[in-house]
C-alpha cells in the first residue's frame, strides 16, 4: 500500500464531509431544487386557492389547485425522505 504524503492529508472534519458527499453526491442541490419546487407550487396554490375562493374558472382552478397541492406534497415528502439518517454500509 502506497503512504499518503503528509503534505496533503485532510483533518478529520474535512475526510467526513468528503465522505458523506461521496455518500450522497448532489444532496446539496436536490434540497435546493427541493425548495424551490415547492415554494412554486405553494404560490400556485396560493394563487389557485383564491380563485377557487372568488368562485373564477372552477372548471380549471380547481383540477389546478389539486395539482399544486400534489406538488408541495411531494415536495414535503422528498425532504423528509432526504433528510432521514443513512444507514451504515
């Protein structure tokens, strides 16, 4: 086995984030797309929500307002499920 050069070993708080990226590669980004998914869908909601309020186009608001909902939820959901601990490998 080759001997890592001391020049260029990592500290252990950098070695098990580098680890737990490797674990999870792009948990970062998925969150952030996670969020701005759902922050969409809840201004969809919000928006869809009125509309049904104000009695407007039910035929579309509705079925709209539906989808939106559907979306904040998966969103919710994807989060908890990213967010829940791995298990060891």
């Amino acid at each position: 086995m080759v001997e890592p050069n001391p020049k260029t070993r990592l500290n252990p708080e950098q070695y098990a984030r580098l680890k737990a990226e490797v674990a999870t590669p792009y948990r970062g980004l998925r969150q952030f797309i996670y969020i701005g998914v759902g922050a969409s869908g809840f201004i969809g909601a919000f928006v869809f929500f009125f509309r049904v309020l104000a009695g407007r186009e039910l035929d579309s608001a509705l079925p709209n307002l539906a989808l939106q909902l559907g979306i904040v939820a998966l969103m919710a959901f994807l989060w908890r499920w990213e967010k829940r601990p791995q298990l060891p490998k």
